[in-house]
C-alpha cells in the first residue's frame, strides 16, 4: 500500500491506493474496466475511494506521479491473473447484519448446482464465448480469451448465493449478490471464474429451450402437411 498526503487547496488529502492485486476488488477492477478511456485521476479515485472532485483540489498535479508506477504494476499483475490457475480452497463473505464474514468452501470440481444457478450460469457463458468468437473467430479462441469480469462477476454471484446466504436459490437474489462479489479480492474471483469459462465447454454451447424445440417441431409440422396438400392430385 502506497500513502501520501497532498497538499490541496483548501488543506491535505491521505491518500492511499495498493500497490499488490491481492489488495484490489472486483469491484475496483470490474469499474476500472468499464472506462477504456481512463485518466489518472479516475484511475487513483477508485483504487483509493476518493472521489475526483476532492483528487481535483491537489494543488500540483506532478505529485500524482507518485502513483504511477503503482497503477502500471497493477494493470501488468491483471494480465498475468488471468493465466494464473491457482484456485483459493475458500473464500469470504461479509453478509448484512452479521458481524463475522461467513467462509464458504471452493469445491474441487466447481460444479454448479441448484439447476437454476446451473442455467444461469450457462447462459452467461454461452453469451460471452460466442460473443468472443463472432468477433476473433472459433479457432483457438481458448489462447486469447478473457471474460470480461463483469461476466466473471455474473457467475460468481449465481455460483456462491446459496452457499454464502444458505438461501434456497433465486436468480434475482443471486444478480443482486454480485454487489457481495464485487467486494472479493480479484486475485481470488478471476481464477474461479476463468475456470468455469475455460474448462466448462459444455457451459459454453447454448441450449436449445424445450419451448423452441416443440415449436420448430410444430413449424416443421405445419410445413409438412402444408405440402403435402399441395401434392394431392384431383381426379
């Protein structure tokens, strides 16, 4: 962790941002993401929780170079993450009105489970895959693939809901416990959600609806008899 304090206009900023990947959220990362076109102001904001208003009342701009190399070490760390297959044996979770973090247990086979959370998760992954493939194309798309993390953050949340909250599984609960994961270390999330996009190809491959299958049946059906009356001679 780098401090300083900084002489504003109006007095003195502490200021203080990490300079280790295992210091930094989801959360931060998945908001540093979101802005390709991120200045070294809003990059120093989210990784400090200061807002840019009060970053923009230092008095000298040089002293924000203090953190350069800071912020370039982390965004060369994340690369790397995202070959790491180092998965954590747990991970924690501080839920509302509890005053301990609750420690949930990464299982071995990452195997996701009720059936709902299974189906989400799929179609999660089946988006991103396919989105990546439609633009790079599907040969070795494996080599050069990174989820974005808002999709890792996705996953996540509809894989740890039931087992963080011991709730029976909701899938709108489950999208709102991405607030909870945004909050685990990144070094931690991304390996676990790396897994599932990579080593899960059949989470990859989007499935068909009971639904849309019994209606191409009665599409093909109707196209059927439509031409089999046309073929009917008349005597």
């Amino acid at each position: 962790m780098i401090d300083k304090t900084l002489k504003t206009t109006t007095g003195k900023l502490q200021i203080k941002i990490p300079t280790q990947l295992s210091d930094v959220t989801l959360g931060q990362m998945m908001a540093m993401q979101a802005k390709p076109n991120l200045n070294d102001i809003e990059a120093i904001s989210i990784l400090s929780g200061i807002a840019v208003q009060e970053l923009q009342q230092v008095k000298d701009a040089n002293d924000f170079l203090v953190f350069a190399d800071s912020v370039l070490a982390l965004a060369y760390q994340i690369k790397y993450l995202y070959n790491s297959d180092e998965i954590p044996k747990q991970v924690s979770f501080l839920m509302p009105g509890e005053s301990r973090p609750k420690t949930v247990k990464v299982l071995d086979n990452l195997s996701v489970e009720p059936a709902g959370a299974f189906m989400a998760a799929r179609e999660i992954i089946a988006d991103e895959v396919n989105a990546h493939i439609k633009q790079f194309g599907e040969e070795n798309w494996k080599e050069n693939f990174n989820p974005s993390l808002n999709a890792c953050c996705q996953v996540l949340a509809h894989y740890f809901y039931c087992r963080a909250t011991s709730k029976p599984y909701n899938e709108y609960q489950a999208e709102e416990f991405s607030n909870h994961i945004k909050n685990m270390r990144v070094t931690e999330a991304l390996p676990i959600a790396k897994h599932f996009f990579i080593f899960y190809p059949s989470l990859s491959k989007p499935k068909t609806s009971y639904w849309h299958r019994l209606q191409q049946f009665w599409k093909n059906g109707l196209a059927y008899n439509r031409s089999k009356s046309l073929n009917i001679s008349t005597p």
